[in-house]
C-alpha cells in the first residue's frame, strides 16, 4: 500500500506531470510520423515485394539474379546502415534527401526484400497441379496468376506479412537516428529536456505495445476473413 506522502512527494508530482504533458506529443509523434511511415513504406514495400517474387520465381536468368541480388544485400545488412546511407551517405555523390522521404526509401526496400521471400514461399506452396488445371482451361500465364494462384497464396501469406506490418511499425523507432520526428524520435527530445529517460521509455513502450496488441487483434480477425473466403 502506498502511504498518502507517496502522492505528495514533489518528485512524484514532477513524474506524473511529465508522463502526463509528454503523452500528446509522443501520440502526435505516433500518428503522424510512425504509422504513417509504417503504411506508406509497407504499401510500397508490398508492391516491391510482389513484383520481386515474381522475378524470383521466372525463369528469365537477368530478372531472377537481379531480384535475388537485391534480396541479398538488404537481408545481408542491417537496415539502420541501409538508414545511413541513404541519408548520410548519398549527399556525398549530389543525392540530398529530407528524413521522411530517406525513412520511407530505407524502410520499403526492407519490406520489398523480406516480403519477398514470404509471397514466393506463398506463391511455391500452391500445388502444380493448379497451374495445370488452369492452364488446361485455356488461361494464360498472368490469368492463371492473378485468377488461381495469387488468391491461394494471399490466405498462406497474410499471417506473416502482418507480423512484417507490426514488426515494421516497432522497427520505426530506427528513423529517429536520421531526424525523422517520429515517437521515439520525440521521446529523445523531452528526455533531453527533462533528464527522465526511464520515464519516457517506458510509457514509449507502452504505447508501441498498445498499437501492436491492436494491430495483433486486426490480424486476427483479417486471418479468420481469409478463411471464410477459402473455405467458400
């Protein structure tokens, strides 16, 4: 039990005001910057990601090594070096980038290379006897993809890219290291004006574990849809 000169200590008054005017500007931070970096680098990342696994599973060579490079060196590296470069390294050849945009370039290549691998997996999984049934039926190579293929794939895929979504959404945190104002980027600076690091980290932590918890519920419901869908 807490005695009532524990809520009349000024430091725990100084605490709770801290906790209390930080928690606006860290959920401004987390809207405006760290979601909405997370959706467009993930849209984008999916795209990427899409049109890689295709590359990946062609059979022309120049596309498939292209593709399987590119996995390569962003799976091969840590992305907040992948950060850096971007956005320190490339104003030395004449590439000046605002933070944003270099966030949302490091971040979708990431979601391109690794989603790739989840959607080609997907993509290996169907049987071959579904190509060749929609092969027989007189479908061409993007039909039978985009009819019978892609639709099998998408419910064997979803689960793990919405673990890349929520993993994504946490891994935002990386961008404050290149200025981007994001949540924890806006932690870093309350902390530098109020010397309450454990503080802010942990109510940081608490509100990156709220989102997840929901975007784990949203993941949830979007994986029982994909299965009313197949089982149809």
């Amino acid at each position: 039990m807490f005695s009532t000169n524990f809520f009349a200590d000024p430091q725990t008054n100084r605490l709770v005001d801290i906790a209390t005017s930080s928690f606006l500007p860290l959920l401004k931070g987390a809207f405006t910057f760290t979601i909405s970096l997370s959706l467009i680098s993930f849209a984008i990342g999916l795209v990427l990601a899409i049109f890689t696994a295709l590359a990946r599973t062609s059979t022309i060579k120049p596309l498939n090594w292209i593709a399987r490079i590119y996995v390569s060196i962003i799976r091969g590296t840590p992305l907040l070096v992948q950060l850096f470069i971007i956005f320190f390294g490339l104003p030395k050849i004449g590439v000046t980038l605002d933070p944003f945009p270099s966030a949302v370039i490091g971040f979708s290549l990431s979601v391109g290379a690794y989603g790739s691998e989840v959607i080609r997996a997907a993509i290996l999984s169907v049987p071959k006897g579904q190509w060749e049934a929609a092969y027989s039926m007189g479908m061409t190579y993007r039909q039978a993809l985009v009819r019978v293929i892609i639709p099998q794939a998408a419910r064997v895929s979803v689960p793990p890219l919405a673990n890349s979504f929520i993993s994504l959404v946490k891994d935002t945190s990386l961008a404050a290291v290149i200025l981007v104002p994001e949540m924890f980027r806006k932690a870093q600076e309350i902390v530098a004006a109020t010397y309450e690091p454990l503080l802010l980290y942990i109510e940081v932590a608490i509100i990156y574990w709220v989102i997840s918890t929901f975007l784990s519920f949203l993941q949830g419901k979007l994986e029982q849809r994909f299965d009313r869908y197949v089982a149809k």
